[in-house]
C-alpha cells in the first residue's frame, strides 16, 4: 500500500489522538483506548500509515491484556505481527507481549516459539550491547510473568478497598519492609515454583554466558523474602503505569495533595486492586503487602528505582 501525505489537519488530529491514547493506557481504560485507536484507524489506514497504526494498536492489545482481556490481546498482538515486517522493533515488541499473553494462561507450549522468536531478535537490534540489554531484561520480565501467572487463582477473595487500607496501615506501623516482603513471598503456593523454574530454562538456553551472568539464580525464589522481592519487581511493570505516569489520577493526587489525599481517595489500592484482578490474583493478603509496600518505599522513589527496563523503554 502506499503511503499518502498526512495533510495538516489529520497531523493535528494525531497529535491529540496518540497521546490521548498513552494516557487512557495507563487509567487501564479498554473501552476508551478503542474508541482512540478506531479514531486512529480511520486517519491513517486509508493513507498507507500502517506501520504507525499497528504501534496504536500495540497501545490497546497491551492495555487489553493488562485487564485480563488476553484472548483479545492474542488475537490483536497475531493481526499486528502479520501486518509489519519481521525486522521492526514493533514486530519484536508484538512477538514478546504475546509470549507474555501465553505465560499469564500458564501456556508454555504456546509461549516458547514467541519467547525464542523475541529472545534471538538479531534482525531488529543492530547492536550487540543494544541487543544484549534487551535480551537480558526480557528474560528477566519472562520470569517475572511466570511468577504471577504462579500466584493466579480461579477463585477471587473479596477485596475492600477500606480494609485493605486499614490493614495495610496496621502492618505498616508492626513491620519493616523486609518482613513485609517475607510474607508476600510466603503467599506462592507450594510446586507453584516449578512452572518459574521451567520457563526461566526455556530463556537460559537462548543467553550467552555472559547474560545469563545478569539474571538472578533460580535458587532465590527458594527464599521467601527474594521470592517477595521478585513478586514486587513482577508486579512493578504492571502498575507502573497506573502510578507514575504523569498524566495518572494517582501521580498527580501524591505530588499535588500528598499521600493521605490519595488514601482519602483510595487511588492506590484501586490501581492495585484492578491490577491484580487484569493478572487474576484474587488474594486479599497480597493486596494488603503491595499497598503497604508501596506507601513505605514512597510513590516517588517507586516511579524512579522500580522504572521497569523493557518493552515499555521501546516506547519511550
């Protein structure tokens, strides 16, 4: 197909379209990231812009999955990988967030080719070190998917957002972070481990030494506190979004009106809460030790330690 000029116009509807959709991304509205990326659609399909169409389109399937809606995401990430060509950095992100789409329905038959396909990405990162890094973090974030999909349940537990707030206050004032990581860790299952440890195989086959050398061992998820920690960094990519983005309900509130604003509110335990359900985690324990930790470290220095370093840096 080829590409027509956009007219002035059309550039102007972009420039509010695009953005509008980033933000609507991190508010984990699907409804509202549709209606933008059908608005999207219409200016630039018929004038050949399909290259910057499907990264829209990546926008919504990312936001799809995040809520829970992965067969959706699967059928969108597919459409997108089929309509790019094999050598882009969209087609590399498509390829990883569907493997990520598979490991949260704790499929990894389904997962490994697009997990290989996006672990090997030579033709879509010229340079080694470039490539390397990539590699490096997406392992990392294979992991970490393999360890929520672990801790997903059918059953979903009652989650007020008062009491989770009043019991993570409690725990808040008995006690220190590390022990509070502790307990987070002591919520995955028994012989949930096992699916972590074979997909973090599956990635180690396709490293060099030296990358592998970057990972943290397997044998830390043995520890109930690293295992805590892993969960937090797990869940980090998921709610960073939510909270640090600076266009974010939650953002805004903390650096305008401070943190007991957005407890008043309940914006905190409702980003987590609803991130917790896109991942099917209805354990009102964990809900409990994610807002505690997070008013503990602080909003601020969560936004710039736990910046997540993969796909969504492709973005930015």
């Amino acid at each position: 197909m080829s590409t027509h000029r956009l007219t002035e116009e059309q550039k102007r509807k972009l420039r509010l379209l695009e953005p509008s959709l980033k933000i609507a991304a991190a508010r984990r509205d699907l409804e509202e990231c549709k209606k933008l990326t059908a608005e999207i659609q219409n200016i630039l399909r018929p004038t050949g812009h399909e290259t910057r169409l499907m990264q829209s389109k990546n926008w919504l399937f990312e936001t799809a999955m995040e809520v829970g809606e992965t067969d959706y995401a699967i059928r969108g990430f597919s459409g997108v990988r089929q309509k790019i060509s094999k050598s882009t950095r969209l087609y590399l992100e498509a390829t990883a967030l569907l493997a990520i789409c598979y490991l949260r329905k704790r499929d990894l038959d389904k997962a490994r080719p697009y997990m290989v396909e996006a672990l090997r990405c030579e033709k879509n990162i010229k340079s080694e070190s470039g490539r390397s890094e990539f590699k490096v973090s997406l392992a990392k974030r294979f992991d970490e998917e393999a360890l929520l999909a672990s801790i997903a349940t059918d059953k979903s537990e009652f989650m007020d957002l008062d009491k989770i707030q009043s019991d993570a206050a409690k725990l808040i004032q008995t006690k220190h972070e590390d022990e509070i990581l502790e307990l987070l860790g002591a919520n995955v299952p028994e012989g949930a481990l096992d699916f972590v440890e074979r997909v973090h195989t599956e990635s180690q086959n396709l490293l060099t030494y030296d990358e592998k050398l970057r990972l943290p061992s397997p044998a830390t998820f043995q520890q109930k506190k690293k295992l805590g920690k892993g969960i937090l960094a797990a869940f980090q990519t998921v709610i960073w979004q939510s909270l640090c983005d600076k266009e974010s309900e939650v953002y805004k509130m903390w650096f305008t009106n401070g943190l007991q604003a957005v407890l008043d509110k309940k914006y905190l335990t409702g980003a987590i809460v609803s991130s917790l359900a896109g991942l099917k985690i209805g354990i009102y324990a964990i809900a409990v030790y994610l807002t505690s930790l997070l008013i503990k470290i602080g909003i601020e220095t969560f936004c710039k330690v736990y910046k997540p370093n993969n796909l969504m840096a492709l973005r930015r």
